[in-house]
C-alpha cells in the first residue's frame, strides 16, 4: 500500500466522519454521543477503504 493510498484513505474517512457528525449534531441528542457516532463512521469508512485498497491489491497481485 503506498503511502498516497493511506493518506487518501484518512482524508476520505475524516470527511466521511465528519459528514456523519454534522448529521447528528443537528439533532436533538447530546454532542457526545454525535461525536462517537461521527468517530464510528469514520472508523468504519476507514476499514472500508483498507479491505478495498488492501485484501483486493494482495489478491490481484497474486
């Protein structure tokens, strides 16, 4: 994996984290449960990338 992949993997899902926070925050719920929720969603944004960029690179090189 190089390293303009992994960089544009964290920038991606910081976005994406962040889009779920502006969401949530908007609602009428405590900030700090929009918060994990926009960190779960970066979290899961940032898995999502890597299973593409690293499970599918390993097997098409193979």
């Amino acid at each position: 994996m190089t390293v303009l992949k992994i960089i544009l993997m964290l920038c991606i899902s910081a976005m994406v984290g962040d889009f779920v926070l502006v969401i949530f925050e908007s609602m009428p719920i405590n900030i700090w449960v929009a918060r994990f929720i926009g960190g779960v969603g970066a979290s899961l944004s940032a898995l999502l990338f890597a299973y593409l960029f690293i499970f599918k690179d390993k097997k098409q090189r193979q």
